[in-house]
C-alpha cells in the first residue's frame, strides 16, 4: 500500500506458487484494459494486476510503483518474461503522476490501487506487520524511516492513544498507551509478541468478536508507520492529474477509512458542477467541473466463493470511476498531509 505500498490482496509469490489477487475479474472489467495503451499498478505487490493487464491487452504497458523493495526484487523475473512491457520503480505512489512522467510513460489510460498491506508482508515474521509469529516490531513497507517500536517507544501516551483510536478504532487506546508508557520505563517494546501480549493484558482477553486482541492496535500503528491515509489522498490527487478523458481509476480498500476516504474523493469530483448564480457571494466561483463519473456508484464486494478461498478478502471494496475531459481539480484533497 500501499499506502504507498503492497496491496492486502495480493500473495506472495514464493517457487511455484501463485495467488489471485483480491476482485480480480472485477479490477479488469472496470479497468477494461486497452491493447497498447499505458497503464498504472500503484500497489504492484506480487504482480498479480500487472501481469492480468499485460496479458489482457496485447502491446499494453505497465507502470508498476511499489515503496517495498522486496516487492520490485521479487518482479524482475515478471519484468523480464514482459519484454519491456512492465516498468518496475520503487517508491510512493502518492508520487504516481511525476514517476509517469520521469518514465516518459503518457498518456496514461487507467490507474489500479489496491490499498493496505500484502500477504507476503503479513507472512514474513521479519517485518513485524503481524502478531501471529514473534518478530521485530518494525511495520515498515519501505526500509526507511522510523519503525513502529521508534514511535511507541518515544511518542507522547496522547499521541500513541490517539493514533490507536483514530486508526484503529481501539475504545481501550488510552489504557494501551498507559501500558506502553509503563513498560518502556522498564525497557524498550522491540518486539511484536510483546506488544501483543501487553494489548491482551490490557482487554483482558485474547479474541474479541473472532479477532486477535490486538488487532486494531497492530493496524492503527502500520497506518500511522506508513502514513497510508496521507498517500492515498495523494495518490488519488494523482491519478486526477495524469489520467486521460476516458482514463480509468479503480480502487481497491481494505478499511472504513480508506474506502471512505476513495467514496469521498470520487463523490466530490464526480458532482455536476454548481450554475453560475447570483446568489454566490461576490468573488466566489462556482465548483470546477466533475473530474470524473462513477462507473460503480456503489462499490463492488467480492463474492462469497472468493470470501471462502481467500478470507483475507472480506472486507474488500473496489470503487471505480472514467476520467472526463474536465481539468484536474485545484482543492487539495481532504485528509492529506502537508
């Protein structure tokens, strides 16, 4: 993701084994891949959307972003089988326009995002996203900047409460980030199985509505890590920019906060602009034209046999929207960080 970074729907792709990315035929037909034109994968990930658009669109090409560096070395046997036709980069999707750009890459017919964070993230104990198996409390997508044990071992207990209930949604947040603050006066949380134990301390037992106690808490911390709420809202500003009329963005979230985050974006953008009137107050504009229209007002769900195969994918939305002929808007997008 994401932010940024890996998608959740994507799988590892370790030896021989292959996984399908979350909404797949769903991505494809809302994209509607074009032979030889360019497109966008922001949340490369395993590959599993750029390789789905290379092979539905002959003389297509690939722009494929990703801040994790595993994820862009894992791609060059993908890159290489592509014969020029996907373009590995390494950073933030947020910056998807100037990359498109820097690439001589235009003009760019559609843009897939698949927000959150990767199976093989998840699966790689050594990148401290999950509680299940113990490791460094790292959360990290791109190995740079400060980790997650950096942020809970020197932040303020009001920030760290505030970033457990504002991301996570964690009603107990203030009584975790006591608990922090208690521990690290002893020693430094280094580790994602003591941070999970502390959360079960805290809530007072280990599963709460089917879920590991320290859920929300482990999510709210990798969002913050990532800033993946600020590179989405700079990412769909973005795509605004570089999309051709008749470009498509399709977007797929994992989270309340990121869906809504899309919803508002493309409802804002796809409203028919208000009549000049003279009733506006002197000096006041009308809203700039729609920017886009919705393919799919309302978002897509997977259906219940992917949700059976891969239950990782239950809470996927994909929202999609055409790019008009309209210019980007100038307003920057709500939520983003200066």
């Amino acid at each position: 993701m994401t932010p940024g970074g890996t998608s959740m729907g994507e799988g590892a792709r370790r030896g021989t084994s292959r996984h399908v990315p979350v909404l797949l035929p769903e991505v494809l037909q809302a994209l509607r891949p074009q032979r030889g034109a360019i497109y966008i994968d922001g949340t490369f990930g395993a590959g599993g959307y750029a390789e789905a658009i290379l092979a539905a669109a002959p003389g297509a090409r690939v722009l494929a972003i990703d801040r994790d560096p595993e994820a862009i070395a894992a791609g060059a046997a993908l890159a290489q089988a592509a014969q020029g036709r996907l373009i590995l980069y390494e950073g933030c999707f947020a910056a998807l326009d100037d990359i498109a750009e820097q690439k001589g890459l235009r003009p760019i017919a559609g843009v897939v995002l698949d927000i959150g964070i990767s199976s093989m993230q998840v699966d790689d104990p050594g990148r401290g996203f999950s509680f299940q198996r113990d490791g460094p409390l790292d959360m990290r997508m791109s190995a740079q900047g400060p980790t997650a044990a950096d942020f809970i071992n020197t932040a303020e207990a009001s920030e760290i409460a505030d970033v457990i209930f504002q991301l996570g949604g964690e009603r107990a947040a203030r009584a975790i980030a006591r608990r922090i603050l208690a521990h690290r006066t002893e020693r430094p949380l280094t580790r994602t199985g003591e941070l999970a134990e502390l959360v079960v301390r805290v809530l007072g037992r280990e599963k709460i509505a089917g879920r590991h106690a320290a859920t929300r808490t482990f999510q709210a911390l990798r969002m913050h890590v990532n800033d993946e709420l600020g590179e989405l809202s700079r990412a769909l500003a973005a795509a605004e920019r570089c999309l051709q009329a008749g470009g498509r963005l399709v977007v797929v979230t994992f989270h309340s906060l990121e869906d809504r985050l899309a919803k508002q974006f493309l409802r804002l953008r796809a409203t028919p602009a208000a009549q000049a009137s003279r009733h506006l107050p002197p000096g006041e504009a009308a809203a700039p034209a729609p920017s886009f229209r919705f393919i799919n007002p309302r978002p897509v769900s997977p259906k219940a046999e992917e949700v059976a195969a891969n239950p990782r994918a239950r809470s996927a939305k994909l929202r999609a929207a055409v790019r008009t002929d309209a210019p980007a808007w100038p307003e920057p997008v709500a939520g983003a960080r200066d």
